[in-house]
C-alpha cells in the first residue's frame, strides 16, 4: 500500500501526542525547570530510557530503530508543550539516555552493518579530543548569476552544495554566504575501550558532539555517548571513495561516570557480604582484605596490607588534598614483588601496567601528535598516568627505566596534575593516581648500608615521592625455606587438581585459601575507594597521631649532630594511610586504631629502608639517597685519600688509605665498596694500577 503524504502527516502527529503524553506523565516538573533555565542555563531534557520503556516498549522500539527522526518528534513536543510561563522551547533538545546493556558497548564490540543508524551508548576513556571549532549546520548558498539563496542542510559528511539555484535552476556558480548560514559548535571525541577490558592496546572510536555537548570532557575521563551510529566511507589517493565504510556515532548525551563505578556488576548479595567484611565480622578487615591477596606468594602480610590501602587511597574527594598515595618495593631479585604489583593491577577498578624497560616520559604523561583524527591540526594523546586517573599506575622494573622519564614521574606523583606544554598547546591534565613500582639492584643483591641511589640509579627526588617503600631480602634460612618451597608446591599442585575438577588434600586447601574471591575484593576496594573522605573521630586521636610521629622524630635525640629519623613529608603520608584503612571499614572516622595501624605502617617502611649500619633511622637515605653516615664515611675517605696523596707524591697506596679507614673503625669491605664507588664515578683514578689511588674531583 502507497503511503499519501496525509498518512505521514497523521503519523507524525500521533508520534508527537505521544511525546506530549510522555512528557506529561513523566517530564512535567523537567520541563519546568528547563523552561526556568533556557537557554542560558539549560537547553536540553534528559529522557531516560527505562520511562520510555515503562511508558510504552514498542514506542522505545521506534526510537532505538530510528532514531533520528523520532528525536526531530520528541523536540517537536518540546515546541508544544504548554507552558505556564511565556517561553518558548524552539531550540530545545530532546536526549535519551541509561540504555540497558544490550545496547550499551565498548568501542569495536559492535557489528557496524548490523546496528547503522540505530540508537546506542558507546562507553570508553576519552582517549583524546579536538578544541571546539565552529561547524556549518545550514549553508546558504548564494547564486553568483542572480543572487538566491539556497539553503542546504549539512551533515557530518561531505559538505553538500546545491544542484540548482532555486531562482534561475541554473547550476550556479554558487559562492556560501557565512551571513546567512547557520553554524554551531562542534568537537570530536576519540573514545578507547577502558584498559582493563581492552584486549591489545584497546579499539576505538570517534564521537561528533555539537553545541552544550562540546567542552565537556577531557583527556583520561570514562564517559558514556548515547548517539547514533553512522558509517563514513574511507578514501584513499585523491579522496577516492573506497569500499570500507567506518562506524562513527552521532553524540546526543554523555555521561561522565567514576572510574569506580565502570565495569563492576554489583549485586545485593556481594554488597551485604562487603558490607559484613567491612563491618569485621569475618575478622579484622585489613587482615581479611590482605590474607586474601595474592594468595599464590608467602608471607609479607605487611607489604600486603600497604598495598590493599594504596588501592583505596586516602582523602580522594576532597580537592588540594592529595588522597592517593604510593608504594615502592625494592631488594633482590626473586622474591614476589612483580607478583605483588600485578596482582594489584588485577584486583584495581583502573589500572595501567608499565615496564620500565619499555617505557618513555610521553608514553607516561603524554604526547602530542598529529593525523586524519584532527584534520592534521595537533592534539595531545594520554600517557599511562592520565589514562589511570582515579586509578592505579604499576610500573615493574622500574630501575631499568630511564632517567629522564622517572623524571617525568616526578610532578604527576606530587601534584596528582600535570602541566603540559606541546606542540603550541597548553593543558593541565589530572593524574590522581597511586604508583605501585618494584626495582631490582644493579649489582644483583641489595645492600640495606649502601646509597640507594647507587644500587637502583635513582635520583632521591623520585624516592622521596613514595609514601612507603619495602625492602624485599633473600637470604638462605631452612626453616622459612621449607614453609615457602611447601606454600609453592601446594598452591600450584591444588591449582592442577581444581582445574581438573579433582578433590584437594586438606593440606592444599589451606595453601589456595582465599577468605574473599577476587571479584568481591574488587568490590570491596572499590566501594571502599568511594566512600566519603574521613575525619579524625576525635581531637584526641588526632593528638595522638600527632604524639605518635613527633615521639618518632626525636627518636635519634635533639643533638645537633643526630640523624634526622623522618621529615614532615612523612606526616601527610601518615594520614593517607589512616583514611584508606578508615575507609576501607566504610567508617567516616579516623580511630585509634587506624592512626595506631598507619603509624605501624609507615614504621616498618622507614625500618627497611631508612636504618643506618648503626641501627638508627636517617630521613636523608630517602631525601638524598644516602644516609648522614655514608655520606660522613665518604668525605672521611676523600680526606684520607687527598691526605695519602700529598704523602706519596701524588699517587695514594690504596692498602694505606684502606688501614686508616679500619683504624678508625670502618668495615674494610665498606671502604672497598667506597672506593670503588669513586672509580666508578670517575671521581679517582689507578695512575699506576690497582694498587695506586688518585683522588681528582667530586663530593
């Protein structure tokens, strides 16, 4: 049957009294406040897909197949909406939003044939976007013979010229006539499969979002685009026209969502287990959260618990305070700290994983680059930090990563933002994220009385950057040997036996147990992370905080010669971890118990990396990279060594300058170490050999 133009015409109306009714029954106190607020304020009414579906599901239908002519519809009923005061809603649109999950994807996770030109939500990280730019929406064509104008509606394709003047239907030459054309902001919107769902580097997509829409996002945020899905024809030589067609989408809403909150299917049953888990009825929380992380390694309970709190950070909604805080595990090779920093990339909402072999300061931070996404014009791309705001950054090798891009560490770790100048394009970009990183030593086992910025080439402006560093030390012991060697065998023979579906031995069920299952863990974490910023519970905690660290800092004594035990940096390290504990009991307050626990933390930190040969503790092994005595040692050397020289005519016997050190009561080995150290730095020479010395500049 021919449909007359009447037929269309009463449908039309039938579809736009349907809106009318559906704005009525659902929208009446939205619509009033848009008309309280257009077009200044406001210019759009959100319409959520489940009232469309309530309200009518074959009506949803329509819409979802044909989307852009139900919208023209919908903004039509906006037009004729009686209104109690005089405004009119001419401009107004009209965006639908919170599709169900069949009709919500990632970038690439779509057939492109089978769902062109329908309406769905695109979720993803803006991976990067163009500056607002002026966009033609109806051009004005003027006829150079008689001077009609034409207008000609135009899209995101190829811009569109008449075939005929209207006033003299010849085929022009026509000239745009920018007066009379219509135009509206525009911007594109490149989106990438969030990292922890992407397989490879991740799919993409472009987004083309026009007027309100524009200005809305920035580079690292995890939005949902609810649109129209599009193809665009390739070209290749000369613009022509290949038989590839790529999808785009139309945006016609976005969402901004929390890193958080994407991605995690939440059920009533998981939230009363996490809620019971954070309220300690299976035993104290940090213990149950760290008991169950990495199952598969041995031992450091402690280093476990750090990281279960790095994970959640501290005050992270509240703005100029750093929330989030950051981990270092360093020793010998072998001893579980990539497991521990890869098990901790799993478990995390947001995460990035980086080697510090492959790495660069631009694939950390950003870069600018320049291709077909932004017409050839220059725009910034995401580094590792950006792309994990609000997340995690794990970085494993990180002594093989090179000096200059640990630098470009540097100002993202502190501020939690970085400041960006490239290619003539100025930004500041959020990097609120915690850093989990392990390194090795360069010479195979680390020295806990050796500069750690000679074992791992750090400088101490990136060592200081870390809140609590570990050290990991494998040394031969049979008792703690065997319990390892059991723990390894057990969990990897019960592992084989639960994958072929056979009964554990008791004695492996205990080597593979896991109070809580990595997807409610994820969970925890994740609600915990969302919690609201805690406070002290009472001036009395927060004065007993306070005793706890300044107790800690007279702990060398007040002598002006004492080592320093712990700076102020320390202190706002101290908090972080107390509001991550805080918050992982869902609890609004700080308690004693969470000061007493972060106080521990941070003590066991500074034990591991900040004792001197003498057993004290010396903030300048973190502020520097080596402690007071090291550094007291080595200008001892120089002076004996400079001394030795001027005695035997300018070449020191190195047995003499190594006597004069033990004499004095330094390890011989210490002083070899020392001395080499020189050689090494070309600090001193051996003119004559190796027995032979000559100090000639440095320290």
């Amino acid at each position: 049957m021919t449909t007359t133009n009447s037929d269309h015409a009463a449908e039309t109306t039938e579809l736009v009294d349907l809106f009318l009714e559906l704005y009525r029954d659902y929208y009446r106190e939205e619509i009033g406040t848009l008309a309280q607020h257009y077009p200044q304020e406001q210019t759009a009414l959100n319409i959520d897909h489940d009232d469309l579906y309530r309200f009518d599901p074959d009506f949803r239908d329509d819409y979802l197949a044909n989307p852009e002519e139900m919208r023209e519809y919908a903004e039509e009923a906006l037009r004729l909406y009686d209104l109690p005061v005089d405004v009119n809603l001419g401009q107004a649109h009209a965006r639908v939003h919170n599709l169900p999950d069949d009709k919500t994807h990632f970038p690439g996770e779509f057939s492109p044939t089978a769902e062109a030109g329908e309406y769905r939500t695109i979720r993803g990280d803006v991976l990067v976007s163009t500056d607002t730019y002026s966009k033609i929406e109806r051009a004005a064509f003027e006829c150079k013979r008689c001077g009609t104008l034409t207008h000609i509606p135009q899209t995101d394709g190829d811009f569109q010229e008449p075939h005929e003047c209207q006033g003299c239907e010849r085929q022009g030459p026509f000239r745009v006539n920018f007066d009379q054309s219509e135009f509206v902001d525009g911007e594109t919107i490149q989106l990438q499969t969030p990292p922890e769902v992407a397989t490879g580097t991740g799919r993409t997509l472009q987004v083309f979002v026009e007027g309100d829409l524009t200005d809305r996002v920035e580079m690292g945020d995890r939005i949902a685009v609810s649109g129209v899905l599009h193809l665009n024809q390739q070209t290749e030589g000369r613009n022509k026209g290949t038989g590839k067609f790529e999808p785009y989408l139309e945006g016609h809403h976005i969402e901004i969502e929390e890193a958080t909150q994407a991605d995690l299917d939440i059920d009533a049953d998981t939230k009363a287990r996490v809620d019971e888990l954070a309220n300690g009825a299976e035993g104290d929380p940090l213990t149950v959260a760290a008991e169950s992380f990495a199952t598969e390694v041995y031992g450091y309970l402690t280093e476990k618990k750090a990281l279960i709190l790095a994970l959640i950070g501290g005050a992270t909604n509240t703005p100029d305070i750093r929330g989030k805080f950051h981990v270092l595990l360093i020793g010998d090779p072998s001893t579980s700290k990539s497991i521990l920093i890869n098990r901790a990339n799993d478990v995390a909402v947001r995460a990035i994983a980086v080697s510090g072999q492959q790495s660069s300061s631009a694939g950390l931070v950003s870069t600018a680059t320049q291709g077909e996404f932004s017409d050839g014009r220059w725009t910034l791309s995401p580094g590792a930090f950006v792309k994990a705001n609000e997340g995690v950054v794990t970085i494993d090798e990180l002594d093989d990563m090179a000096p200059e891009d640990r630098k470009a560490m540097l100002e993202p770790m502190a501020n939690q933002q970085v400041n960006v100048s490239k290619a003539g394009i100025n930004a500041t970009l959020s990097t609120q994220t915690a850093v989990m990183a392990a390194a090795n030593p360069k010479y195979s086992r680390f020295d806990p009385y050796e500069p750690l910025d000679e074992q791992f080439g750090f400088d101490s402006n990136l060592l200081s950057r870390f809140d609590l560093v570990f050290t990991f030390k494998d040394r031969p012991d049979q008792d703690n040997d065997e319990a390892v060697g059991d723990h390894v065998t057990q969990y990897r023979d019960a592992k084989v036996r639960e994958h072929r579906g056979e009964e554990i031995p008791e004695a492996q069920q205990e080597a593979i147990a896991q109070p809580v299952d990595d997807d409610t863990l994820q969970v925890w974490l994740a609600l915990a992370n969302r919690q609201p910023d805690p406070v002290y519970e009472s001036d009395a905690v927060r004065e007993k905080l306070r005793d706890s660290f300044v107790t800690l800092r007279g702990a060398n004594g007040y002598a002006e010669d004492a080592e320093v035990p712990v700076t102020f940096r320390k202190l706002p390290g101290v908090e972080r971890v107390a509001r991550a504990h805080a918050k992982l009991e869902f609890s609004p307050v700080i308690t004693d118990r969470h000061a007493e626990q972060a106080m521990e933390l941070v003590g066991q930190s500074l034990q591991d990396y900040q004792k001197t040969e003498d057993g004290t503790l010396d903030a300048d092994i973190s502020e520097s990279g080596e402690s007071k005595t090291q550094r007291d040692r080595k200008k001892q050397l120089v002076d004996v060594l400079q001394a030795k020289q001027a005695d035997h005519g300018g070449e020191a016997p190195r047995e003499a300058v190594v006597e004069a050190m033990t004499e004095d009561g330094h390890e011989a080995a210490r002083v070899e170490q020392d001395i080499q150290a020189l050689l090494d730095n070309g600090r001193a020479i051996e003119p004559s050999g190796p027995g032979s010395l000559k100090y000639i500049g440095g320290y």
